[in-house]
C-alpha cells in the first residue's frame, strides 16, 4: 500500500523525449533550425483550409478523417480502407506499441533511430535493443540478429532521424524477407517528400504484398507541425487493430481539412523538395572541410561530425549565439560530437556556413 496513486511497473525508468531548444539569448532574433520544420511553411492552400474551420470549433470532427484518408488515398494510389490518422505519427506509434507489444515482449531498433521508439516500446510494457549501425546506417544484418524469440516489433525509421541516411527498397525487403510472420515491421518514412535517392521506396508497396509491414507518414515535415497530423498505412487486420483503441476523435478538424489541401498541393510539395535538395547539397558540400564531416542526408537536415564533443558543444553555442539554433544529439542520441542542422531559409544556412567556417577545428 502507498499513500499516493503508483504508475505502472517500468514507467519512471523511461527517459522523456527531449525536444531541441528554441530560445536564443534575450535580445537575439532566434532562428530554429533543430526540430526539422518546413523551410517554406506550410502550403497556401492548407493555411486556408485550416482557417475556414475558425467559426465552427463547437464542432467534433468526422471520427474516421474520412477526407483526408480519401485524398491520400487518391494522390498516393492507396486504399483508404487501410489508412488510419492519427495526432502526429508519434500517437500512431504509440497505439501499434499498444497493439503488439505486452510485458516481456521486446522490439528492436537501429542504434541512432528516432528516440521515440524505446519510449512507446517501454510505455507499453517491453523492452527496446538497439542494433549497431554500420557508419551512421542502419545495417539490416545487425538488426536481425537483434532480433528475438520474444521481438514482436522492428522499427526502421527510412531516412533517419537523426542521421539523415536511408535504406535502399531492396535493403528494405531484404530486412522483411528475413523476419518471422509474427513480427511487425513498422517503416517510418516521415521525410519521404524530402528523398530524392532513386532507389529509395516508402515502404507502401512492400505493405501491399506483406501481412506484417506497416507504413507511418507525418505531415509535421512539410509545414503542418502544429496541427499534429499522422497517417498510417497497413494490412486490414492490423487497421481493424489499431481503430479498436484510437480515440474516437483524434484528429481534430482544422487539421484534417489543412492536411487534405497538403496532399492534393503536389505542386508546394515539389517546391518543398526541390529548395532543400539545394539547400541541403549546398551546405553539405560547404562544411564538408576544416575538418567537418557532413553525413549525406536524404532528409531535411545534415548531421554535421565534430573532431571531438567539446569542438561540437563549443560549435553550438557559436551558432547560438547569432541566434542560429541546431540540434545538440550527444544526450538523446548519443552522438556527442555531431549537430544535427535543419534546412531553413537562405540567410540561416549562409549564416551557420559563415559561422562554421570562421572556427577552427582541430583533429
């Protein structure tokens, strides 16, 4: 007996997700380049969507996003019987977790994957092992060999978050062809709108042949962050699972309405894509010197890779300083010597490359 209400066995243990700053000093402009925002905002059409919703908030949503899952459905040549929305990709992980993982049960993840894995893992009574990565990739022979009698998920996030490297469609499937049937693979393709790699895939097709892989998208990426808007796409019996325990309404209908405009603006989509393949090219081919080195990234950010910690930290607060805020990753990565960098607008990048350049790094 306790004088007070006991969380769950395990719960207290997890570490909380940890998001970037996004203060500068009193004083100084901030601009935030650490959560990996859209570069342009959202797209127009969205924005008005959104704002058509302001004289009816009295308002419950439609309970299944119906117009949304029928626009993705439409743009991406999907079945919208098998889309689920969710509050953000993250409430969507948390109710596949939910759904198939239970005491005693792991999952397995690649070393430097999205650190929301363990705490949905742990949240839901398992355990989390990380596999190594070759290089700041994920290497599928090390994550099936993580892989136990008692694993019931994997979790490939393609690109990764926060290294920015992908997985081939062929290292994908070669990943799947060598799990059991009982296992779920969860792709995380929450930059797949900034890929441009040719042999890259979203994983939608490696859903439509298999049972177990599902496919989680975000439209936190590509300028909707604040609408919190998710989406996933699975096999009809792991659907059918996941609708059992979402909450009824859990997308809220300003973001529906802007999320459908997002999808069928194929156009601000492409603009989207093609600014960061430039902006993102330029800045890995300008530090990538003085001792820097910037990891290729298939998403809308660099990590850039510092001799040591202290040259990083020291890196950081240069940045933070002209109000330029990256993404420290040694505490909740554990990538002590890299910062991971979003692409943002022109004047940002030519700062942080101004700022970078005039350091000196020293192996």
């Amino acid at each position: 007996m306790t004088n007070r209400p006991t969380p769950q066995p395990g719960i207290l243990k997890i570490a909380p997700y940890v998001p970037g700053r996004s203060k500068a000093a009193p004083g100084v402009t901030a601009i935030k380049l650490s959560s990996n925002e859209s570069p342009l905002g959202a797209s127009p059409r969205a924005i008005a969507a959104y704002k058509s919703v302001a004289e009816h908030l009295e308002i419950y949503p439609e309970g299944t996003s119906a117009v949304l899952r029928t626009a993705l459905a439409e743009v991406h040549g999907l079945d919208a019987e098998r889309i689920v929305c969710g509050n953000g990709s993250d409430d969507l992980l948390h109710l596949l977790a939910q759904c198939y993982i239970g005491d005693g049960d792991d999952a397995v993840m690649s070393q430097y994957g999205f650190s929301v894995y363990p705490i949905v893992t742990e949240g839901a009574g398992g355990s989390i092992i990380m596999a190594p990565e070759a290089d700041y990739t994920a290497s599928v022979e090390a994550l099936l060999a993580a892989v136990t009698e008692r694993t019931r998920m994997v979790f490939l996030a393609n690109p990764n978050n926060p290294t920015g490297t992908y997985l081939s469609e062929a290292e994908v499937a070669r990943l799947h062809a060598g799990l059991r049937p009982d296992v779920l693979l969860v792709i995380d393709s929450a930059y797949a709108e900034y890929v441009t790699a040719a042999d890259y895939s979203v994983g939608a097709d490696l859903v439509e042949q298999a049972e177990n892989v599902v496919m989680v998208r975000t439209f936190s990426k590509m300028g909707l962050a604040a609408a919190r808007i998710g989406w996933m796409y699975g096999p009809a019996h792991v659907v059918d699972a996941v609708n059992r325990i979402r909450g009824p309404f859990n997308v809220n209908l300003p973001g529906q309405l802007a999320a459908t405009e997002a999808t069928r603006d194929v156009d601000f989509t492409r603009r989207l894509r093609d600014y960061n393949a430039q902006w993102r090219d330029w800045i890995t081919a300008e530090l990538s010197s003085n001792h820097l080195r910037v990891v290729q990234s298939e998403a809308n950010f660099v990590m850039v890779l510092f001799p040591d910690a202290a040259q990083a930290a020291a890196a950081f607060e240069a940045l933070l300083a002209r109000g330029l805020i990256v993404r420290e990753i040694g505490a909740s990565y554990g990538i002590a010597n890299g910062l991971r960098i979003s692409i943002g607008p022109e004047a940002a990048m030519r700062g942080v490359v101004e700022i970078l350049k005039s350091m000196v790094f020293v192996q």
